[in-house]
C-alpha cells in the first residue's frame, strides 16, 4: 500500500501520483462507450497545466473559484489545481438554479467560475451582471458565447496555456513553490449548506479539516491499493469529496460511474469492490429484486422469502459472534439456491458498501449482508468535513452509525444532542461570526443538531433529527 505523508489536498494528491507515475491506473472512465485509463502520471500533468494556466489568467491565493459540473475528470483536475495555487473552490450541485448560483458567488465574492457545459453556463448568463466580482469564465465542454460580452475559455484552452506558459525546468520549480507555500491551516473548500430553511451558509474547511478526515476515513473503512471505487455521488458534496480523496490517498483505482441511472451496467463492467451510496439506492435495488421475485412461480416465491428470512438469522448470529452450526448449513442452501444467483446478475461477487446521508432501514441492511455485501453505515455533516463515524468491520451493530473515526471525538449532552471535535470541524460560516458561535462553543464542541445515544458496544445510534433533510438515490439533500 502506498505510503506517503501530506498535509494539504494538493500534497496529498502530488505525492500518490509521484509514488505511483505510469505504474497503475489512477481513474477509469467512459467515453463513447468504452472504458478508458488515466495514469497516475498523467493525471498530474493535467492538474499542473490547469494550475499554471490559471495562474496565467491572474488568480491568486485566497480567490474563490466556484465550480460547477457533473463528477468527470475536469472536475478533479480543476478542484485540486485551484487548491495548488491557492485559491478557494467553492463546488455547487449542477441542478442548483440560477438565483441560488447568484446568491452563493455573491456571498463569497467568486473572481471566477468553472462549468461543465452550455446548460450550465446559461445559467450563469442569466445572473452574471448582478455578480460584480465575477471576472472569469471557464467551461469544459465547447459552447457557445451567445450575444453576451463575456470572456469565455475553454478548460483546454487554460490549460494550453499552462502547458506552453513555462519550460520544463522553471515549470517545476513552480510547481514545487506552490506546493511548499501551502499551509494545513489555509482554506481549502468553501461548501454551501442545501439551505432548506433560508439562504445556505458557506462552510469554511481547511486543508487540515480535508486531509485529516481523508486519512482516518480511508484506514477505517481500509481502502487498498486493490480495491476499486465505483463513484457515481456527487464529488461537490462533502461525503463523496471526502471518501473519493481518502480512496485515491490509499492507492485504489477510481471508476466514475456514466450516472445514476446505468449504476447497474457499470457494476457489472467494472466490478467495484467499493462503493459510497446512500440508503436510497439501496432500497431500490432490494425493490426491484423484490418486483423481480413477484413474477416468479409460487414456490420460487417460497424459497426466496425462506433464505431472506435464513439470511438475516445467520447475519444476527455472525455479527453477534455466535454463530449456530445449524443456521450455518441452512445458509449454505440459502445462498446456493438464491442468494449466490442473485449476485451473479449482479456480476460482482463481493462488494462492500459505505451508506451515508441518511438512516438506513436494519431490514435493507440485513438483506444486503445476506446478499453476501457488506454494508457499513457511516454518519456525518459538511461541519464535520464530513465523516464522524463509520461502522468498523470487526465489530457491526446493524441500526448504528459505527464507532468515531480515531481523531474524532463524540459525547452526548443532557438533551441527548450529538457534539463533535476533532481536527475535521470546519473554522466556521463563510462571513458569519454569529452562526459560527452558535454552531461552536468555546471548547471547540460542534452542536450537530441530531440526537442519539452511545450504546453498550460504543457505536453511535442516531434516533432524531432536529432537522429532516430527504436525501435522494443521486445523493443530493
């Protein structure tokens, strides 16, 4: 497993791709239906460039740099070169509308902004003039500039600048100034909370916050350099960002996913053996193996809901480490008569799941380890960087959220509220002083907002929130 010690996202993704240059792919990819590999070498050459060119362009440290597309290769090209010249990216969903764009790059003064393709980039026609800060346009796919007198360029054509800017020598050295200027306590991120209940509030992340978070979540969760990553959440929100970071620090192979919807072909083709979800996905897939059975003959009917009703027995019994010969043999049948069959039209036979963002229901979670796919439950929030705890592999109490990461500490207040420290909380709100006291309290506590207890085994159990967000199948809340 590569080794390699960071402090800063920028080093942190310099020194994996120094360790392992043109040895071992880095990305897979889709394009024009095949699939395609990006090297770790090359994966740093596209970085550098972009970052040069922007430096070009004349961005400096601490400007923030809104960023908005779907999860591709530019996205992670951009979002590291932004943080190595030591600007600020500031990721925003695609689907959010033209008014909340406004409101977000007016409230922390974006000097440019980064988007996938024309839909996005109307968006942005629609609302720039009330943006004064705004000076730069960058979009990745070609599009048209319309009748708007604006400076559009193309994500290649920064970087072709970047490329030809500098010779080799001074390029490097840089690239090397960059990277040592860089302190863990500068900001890193800026990630605009969904906002439900007014206009969202900017939360402020360091590069400490991010690399600490990286490193516990990647040796809890035990990425290797053999695993592979099916990512199909969105990297602007701060699970995915997080995990996708702590996977490529521990040498896995990223796959991103076409979408949503072709989740299922790309598991087959790829054959993850990791993937982040939230619980949503997960109850349909067991809805459409359900509907799927539904149409099957009575006793082929029978026998599914006897190994499920076998399965969860053997999973209690497993996780509680007492295991019955009996129940165990029953299994054997359970799983060679359905449950073995089921993961071949998966065409993955072991996988694990991480599920975050919302409560997963036990019934889903113990179909899935029945399945023979382990699902490990995570908890989390943007102010937090965003992982607390996720549920060890050694020691699963399914209904829980797992155990803190080891740099995080949890304690629970008289009223049953969940409070945080640790080095992954956030410095605060974006320009507001009175929500960060609010949210932090002079010891450094994080006030999460969600109730739970510790239980006997010492997993958090959340068992409230004091506010609900629905977070769909695609990850957004």
């Amino acid at each position: 497993m590569v080794k390699v010690k960071f402090d800063t996202l920028p080093n942190l993704v310099h020194s994996v791709c120094q360790h392992y240059l043109d040895t071992k792919v880095a990305f897979r990819y889709k394009a024009n239906g095949s699939w395609l590999d990006l090297y770790y070498n090359e994966l740093w050459e596209k970085i550098e460039n972009f970052a040069l060119g922007l430096l070009s362009l004349g961005f400096k440290r601490n400007d923030r740099i809104a960023l908005i597309s779907e999860n591709r290769l530019e996205w992670l090209f951009s979002d590291v070169a932004i943080s190595l010249i030591g600007a600020i990216t500031v990721p925003i969903f695609p689907t959010t509308s033209a008014k909340q764009i406004e409101f977000i790059l007016n409230d922390c003064s974006a000097y440019g902004i980064v988007v996938s393709n024309q839909f996005q980039l109307n968006k942005i026609y629609q609302v720039h003039s009330n943006i004064p800060s705004l000076r730069h346009f960058i979009v990745f796919d070609k599009v048209s500039e319309g009748n708007f007198d604006l400076s559009i360029k193309s994500f290649e054509e920064v970087s072709q600048i970047g490329r030809t800017s500098k010779d080799q020598v001074r390029r490097q050295e840089i690239v090397q100034s960059l990277l040592n200027s860089l302190k863990p306590e500068d900001i890193c991120t800026l990630i605009y909370t969904s906002g439900t209940t007014g206009n969202p509030k900017g939360v402020v992340l360091t590069h400490n916050n991010i690399v600490s978070n990286v490193e516990a979540s990647g040796k809890t969760i035990n990425f290797g350099e053999r695993d592979v990553f099916l990512s199909y959440l969105p990297w602007c929100h701060a699970y995915e960002h997080t995990v996708l970071y702590a996977a490529f620090s521990r040498g896995a192979t990223i796959a991103i996913a076409e979408s949503i919807d072709a989740i299922s072909l790309n598991i087959k083709e790829i054959k993850p053996t990791l993937m982040t979800t939230v619980p949503r996905l997960l109850e349909i897939i067991r809805k459409r193996i359900n509907a799927q059975m539904a149409k099957e003959s009575a006793l082929k009917r029978k026998i599914f809901d006897w190994a499920c009703k076998i399965g969860k027995k053997y999973v209690e019994e497993k996780i509680s480490k007492k295991p019955s010969f009996i129940t165990a043999k029953k299994y054997e049948v359970a799983n060679n008569l359905v449950f073995s069959k089921i993961r071949a039209k998966f065409g993955v036979e072991d996988m694990r799941f991480v599920s975050g963002g919302a409560p997963l229901h036990p019934d889903v979670n113990y179909f899935f380890w029945a399945l023979g796919y382990k699902v490990y439950e995570g908890y989390g929030l943007t102010e937090a960087s965003p992982v607390v705890s996720v549920t060890r592999e050694d020691d699963v109490e399914i209904g829980t959220v797992g155990k803190p990461l080891e740099n995080v500490e949890v304690k629970i207040t008289e009223d049953g509220e969940i409070l945080v420290r640790g080095p992954n909380v956030m410095r605060g709100y974006w320009n507001d002083t009175q929500a960060t006291s609010e949210a932090i309290d002079e010891d450094g506590w994080l006030y999460t907002g969600d109730i739970g207890y510790i239980t006997e085994r010492g997993n958090l159990k959340i068992t409230d929130r004091k506010k609900y967000i629905f977070v769909t199948s695609g990850g957004k809340n």
